[in-house]
C-alpha cells in the first residue's frame, strides 16, 4: 500500500463492509462473486427497500458485506438513497455504522462514477475502490494509470471485471489490508464559503442537538436541502428554517450557488484529480455498444425488436412453465390420493391433509416455474444491458399516466402472472411509480383467469355466435384490465399521490455476457424468498377457505342429501325407494353421482354456503344467484377455484376443469327456482359476459394480496383488494343491467 495513504484512528475489528456503487456499474455481480450462495435477502427495519447481505473470507476472517441500493448521488430523494445514507452513517436502528465502503466505478466513466465515491469518502468511512468493467476500458484503449490514481486519492484502487471474476483475489487483499490501515479518500480542498456555511449552520441549533451532528452529516443536510438530517437529530422547524437561511447566506456571500455548489465543485475537483491519470488514446475505438443501439434503440426498428422479445420472454412464463406446473399439480394429485387413502378412517383429518395442507403447499410450489423463469429472463435482460433500452422505449408510452418505460416489464409480466409481475417491479427506483405499478398489475389478465374466459365462452357465446366471434371475445378479455389500468394508473398519479411529472434519466451501460452463476443465483434467491415470505399467507389463506368450505360436517346434511338423491333415482327409473338403493349399489356411475350430490350439499350448508347465500342479494343486481355467488367468494384466494367449486355445488365433483362438457350442460340448464325471475335460465349473455368482467377487474388472489403486502403494506394490499372488488362489483351489475335490455 501506498505511504502516502492517510489513515483513520484505528476501530475495532472490521465486521461490515457497506457495497456501494452507481446502478449499471456490476455491483450485484461483484456482491455474488464475494459471496456466492452465503447470502441472504430481505428488507431494511421499518421501510420495503430490499436488504441483501452475505459472507466472505478476507485474510482468513469471515466479514459480512450489505449490498446497498445502487445510487447516483446521496441525495436522499427515494427510500433506497435513503437507505444508502442511513446505512453509511449508522443510522439504521439494529445496524451498526459499516467499517469499510467498497465503492464499484465503471472504468469506462470514471469522472461520473467518483462523484457517488467522494460523497461517501466525506463521511469518513475507510474506503477501497474498485475499478469494474476492466476488460471493455481495455477493448476502448482507455489506459488508466493505477499506481498514480491510488496516490492521487489516497486509497487502495483495484482493476477487476466482476462478470468474469477476474481481480477479485486481487481485490480482497486490498480489502483485507484496508481492515487494518483504514485509508480515507483525500477531501476535496472545498473553498472557505463551506466551512463557513457548516459553521453558521451549527451556530442556529441549539448545544444538545448540534453535539449530535457530525460536520459530514451538516454538509449533507445542507448541499441536500433535507431537513429530516435535523429532524432526527432534536431539532426544531424554527431552527431547521434558521440552519438553511444562514447557510445559503453564508454560500451566497462566497459567490456559490445553494443549487448546485456541490456539483460544480465536486466535478471540477474529479477532473482535476483524475486527468493526469487516464489516456483515452487518439485512436480509441468504442467498445460496439453505440452501434448496438444504433439499432435498438431506433425509434421504429427499436421497438419491434423490444416488442420481439418482450413476447418472447411473455410466451415463455405463459407457456414453459406449463410443463413444469402440470407436473407440480400431478405430483400432488398423487400425494392427496395416497394421503387419503391412508387417513380414510378420519374424514376431517383426511380433508385437512388434502384439501388443506396438501392444496395449501401445492398452490405455493406451483408458482415457482413461472417465477423463476421470470427472473431468469430478467437477470438476463439486465446483466447484458439490455433492459435500460427497453425502458427507454417505452418510457414514452407510459409518461402520460405518470409511469416510466421500467413499468412495462412488471405489466407484460403480469399477464403470465401478477406475482412474479409485482416482484418485478424492484427494477423501478422511484417509489410512487413502483407502488403505482404494483397496484395496477392485477389489472392484467392473468393466466388464471383464462379457464373462467374458456368455461363461459365455451358454454355460452361459442354455441351462439360461432367460434370467430368466440375467439374475438377471449381475444378482447385480455384487454379489459389493461383499458382500466391506465387511466388508474392517471388518476392515482394526479390526485392519489400527487407525484409532479419527473424527467426519465437513466444510464445506458455497456452490453455485456451475463454470468451464468450470477443469472442462477438471483433465480434462487427471488424463488426462496416467493417461498419463505410469501409461501406463509397463501398456506394460511388456504387453511382457511377449507375450514369454511368444510364446517359444519352435519351428518342430517348428507342424509338428506342420500334421500333426496335415492327419491330422484326412484322416480327417473321407475323403481321404488328401496329398489333404488340396490341399483345405485351396482352402478359406479349412480356411486359417483351420488358422493357428488352428498358434496353439493355439505357445500350449499357449510359457512362459506351460507355466506353464499347472505351475499346473493349484493350480487342480485348483477344477475348471480348464490351458487355463482359462491363460487366467486371461494375464488377470492385463487380465481381457478370457481371452475372446481362450481362442479361440486352442481353435484359433478370437483374433478373438473373448464373443457368439461358436463359442467357446461349443467350452467346451461340451469334456472331460477324462486322469486320473480323463476323458471328464466340463469347464465343469460348478460350474466357470462358480467361474470368475466368480474373476474378480468376484480383482486381474487390471495398470493398476490401478500406479494403486495410484502412490497408495500397491508394497507397497500387492502386499498388494491378493496378497489378492484367495488370497481368490477359495479361492472357487472352495469353490464348486467344494460345487457338485458338487449339480450
């Protein structure tokens, strides 16, 4: 190390090292080569900003690195540049101050990326630069003069190119010998205005609260404007209001601009700083990246390669995964047969085990192909550079109603399906389009909404109006959420949020070849975490709807049920009662037919029956007797369930699937038994057509509620349960109303 290195007072042993570093500068890649699989993700204490620490080896003591938000600046504008500052200055309750910064900087673009690295440096944290992208400096001719750099700046500068892990070893001895010596990045020489303007600052607080604020953390608050450094720190509204006045005084006297003085002086001294050690060479070539773009990024050629892909990486989660999810449903079909075979003695604990716990894991583990081939795409996208462009196509499409371009992937994804969609949108930075995007991917028409548009389609518009217009109908439904999604989008926006139009800034990177190891390893940490964190509620909500599904397990229930059953195949075969035991004895058919008609009938008294039948007269005006009524209160974990509900409340069993053609005969047929509408068929086109604008529009899945309990709030969740449930409530009654005038 170089003696010309200045040092902090020596601390106790090292025990965190804070990772820091632009977005697009290989910073999770480089997090992954230190740590592999010793790493675990979650959230910060008290916000949603996800934390991902892991574990390494330097000189032969394991350290703990936290891989922070990736940041421009340390102006604390979003929740994650919040977290970074908090994070860097002990700030975070449970988290001890980190002991050294490793700073990642794109060799490509030194002067941009240093100016996150000097603002960290003037926290006084010991810090080891790390200079990423090696290879494509080298491919550019851009020669860096290491050695000189490392003595400009004071500390320990490692050349390495992360997705390749070339440098590494390089770079943990240099971490390890920054565990000992604690080098500070050299200060910028600030001219006398800021000293004075720190010291004006301090001069309006009072003596308690001003012992709590470092110099470092003054500046910050002062170059940032942000008054909840003060805040925290006991201060009151007349002194934070006196802290900036005699502040931007003090600036001004000294002929700097509040603004921007941290900018202008911060650049011009990484210029400076800098210059004397890099030659970009009079023939330095560009690495193929701008010709790339030449092409995709092209405001016509852009777009249908964007629009190619994007349908590519739709297709896969829609279609792929199927395999792989038939696979998850069959293997636990055989599970409950064998677990129901062997618990046949205890009916309640042979239902719990099957249609509870064993239902409950399966409609968990059954998400994870489509999850991970989602993120598999997205790590793909992201490590090659490619997903800054396509956010930068689509950013003007999605301006109007306040989303940004990086919203388009989390809503394409949620076509396939709106978990994997919501977990998509960490992409997006900032925090009121994020929440945006989470509430609106619901609105897309997920795959599970498909076999409700093939059962009522099937049953009723095919037969009716042909296949051509059946197809145009399933073609259309996919479009119903997208067409109010983005005026919700607008609207929350304008007068939710109040979020004032943002310009859209982004870096393109460089392209590069994404590492596998890398690509694999957030696969399994997005599928672990669906898992863990998610993989609760949905087993829960499940135990639950069985629970109400099953109870109360009346015995006179079922008798009934065998009686009515028995006098109905007395009276079609002509036979007495008696006889008609015998025959349904012999015949499989008549066995089955009537295990479906004992479950009908525990269904129609059970609570969630019951709650059925208390709610019909909400859904009256919609056309929904309380058979449809509780199919749509069971499907309100998972849309699917109605298909399988619907076939044991019309005694078919819940072996059924939406091509069934004996479930399509029974909706056909069916009618009102009571009231002024008696002996009319009840699924009329008004009905159909209501019921999938009902389930194109409304929150009925419980897997996404706690995905987006997990990424916002309960309260989030609720307002998207809540919203979603009136909105495609009052569709389906104003679709039903109109319809029958016409119908």
């Amino acid at each position: 190390m170089s003696p010309d290195f200045q040092t902090a007072p020596t601390a106790q042993s090292l025990s965190r090292i804070a990772l820091v570093g632009n977005p697009n500068t290989g910073k999770s890649t480089l997090f992954n080569c230190l740590t592999g699989l010793r790493q675990k993700v979650g959230n910060y204490p008290g916000v949603t900003v996800q934390r991902k620490v892991g574990r390494t080896l330097v000189d032969s003591t394991e350290v703990e690195i936290v891989d922070l938000p990736g940041t421009y600046s340390l102006a604390a504008t979003s929740p994650d540049e919040r977290v970074v500052i908090d994070s860097l200055q002990g700030d975070v309750e449970g988290l001890d101050r980190p002991e050294l910064a490793l700073c990642i900087v794109d060799a490509t673009n030194l002067q941009r990326n240093l100016f996150l690295a000097f603002q960290v440096g003037q926290l006084g944290l010991p810090m080891v630069l790390a200079l990423n992208y090696w290879d494509s400096a080298k491919k550019r001719r851009i020669q860096v003069d290491v050695e000189g750099l490392e003595k400009r700046l004071g500390i320990p500068v490692v050349p390495i190119s992360a997705s390749r892990a070339e440098g590494v070893e390089d770079l943990r001895k240099a971490m390890g010998r920054a565990l000992k010596d604690k080098p500070l990045l050299r200060s910028p020489d600030f001219p006398a205005a800021i000293p004075e303007a720190v010291l004006q600052a301090r001069s309006a607080l009072s003596e308690g609260v001003e012992e709590r604020l470092s110099d470092a953390a003054v500046l910050r608050g002062i170059f940032d404007g942000d008054d909840r450094v003060f805040e925290r720190a006991g201060a009151s509204d007349s002194q934070i209001r006196e802290v900036f006045s005699l502040s931007k005084k003090a600036l001004f006297q000294g002929g700097l601009n509040p603004a921007n003085a941290e900018a202008v002086l911060l650049y011009q001294h990484i210029k400076d700083t800098i210059e004397p050690c890099i030659n970009k060479g009079d023939g330095a070539q560009l690495d193929g990246s701008e010709s790339i773009d030449s092409l995709l990024t092209h405001k016509f050629w852009g777009l249908i390669a964007f629009l190619s892909l994007m349908y590519l990486v739709f297709q896969s989660v829609y279609s792929w995964a199927g395999p792989f999810m038939d696979l998850i449903d069959g293997g636990k079909a055989l599970i409950q047969d064998g677990v129901s075979s062997l618990l046949e003695s205890w009916p309640m604990i042979q239902s719990l085990a099957t249609d509870g716990i064993i239902e409950g894991v399966g409609a968990v583990v059954i998400f994870l192909p489509q999850i991970l081939i989602l993120f598999f795409f997205i790590a793909l996208l992201e490590d090659t550079g490619y997903m800054a462009r396509a956010a930068f196509l689509m950013d003007k499409l999605f301006s109007w109603c306040g989303l940004s371009g990086k919203s388009f992937v989390p809503l394409l994804s949620s076509y396939a399906c709106a978990i994997p969609g919501v977990m998509a949108t960490r992409t997006i930075q900032d925090p009121k389009a994020r929440l945006v995007t989470i509430l609106v991917a619901p609105f897309m028409s997920c795959s599970a909404r498909l076999p409700v548009y093939v059962l009522m389609i099937g049953a009723f518009i095919e037969p009716k109006y042909g296949a051509a217009i059946a197809g145009m109908v399933l073609f259309a439904m996919h479009f119903v959420g997208l067409l109010v999604a983005m005026p919700f989008a607008y609207l929350m926006n304008k007068y939710i949020l109040k979020t004032p139009p943002q310009p859209f800034l982004l870096e393109l990177p460089s392209y590069q070849i994404p590492k596998v190891r890398d690509v694999f390893l957030r696969m399994y940490n997005q599928g672990k975490e669906f898992v863990v964190n998610a993989g609760t509620v949905i087993f829960a909500i499940t135990i639950v709807i069985w629970a109400l599904l099953y109870f109360p397990r009346l015995d006179s229930v079922a008798d009934a049920a065998r009686t009515d059953f028995l006098s109905q195949v007395a009276a079609d075969r002509g036979v007495s009662l008696e006889a008609s035991i015998g025959l349904v004895e012999s015949e499989e058919t008549l066995q089955q037919e009537l295990e479906h008609a004992v479950a009908s009938a525990y269904i129609e008294q059970s609570i969630m029956g019951r709650m059925g039948k208390a709610i019909q007269p909400v859904f009256d005006a919609a056309g929904f007797d309380w058979k449809i009524t509780v199919g749509v209160i069971a499907s309100f974990p998972a849309r699917e369930v109605i298909i399988s509900t619907l076939g044991i409340i019309y005694s078919l069993g819940g072996d059924v699937d939406e091509e069934t053609g004996s479930l399509r005969d029974s909706l056909v047929h069916q009618t009102w038994s009571n009231g002024p509408r008696a002996g009319q068929p009840i699924f009329t086109i008004p009905v159909v057509v209501g019921i999938m604008v009902f389930f194109a529009l409304c929150q009925q899945c419980g897997a996404t509620l706690a995905i987006i309990a997990q990424e916002t709030s309960w309260r989030w969740a609720a307002v998207s349960f809540g919203f979603m449930t009136l909105l495609a409530w009052l569709s389906s009654i104003l679709i039903y109303q109109i319809g029958t005038s016409w119908f």
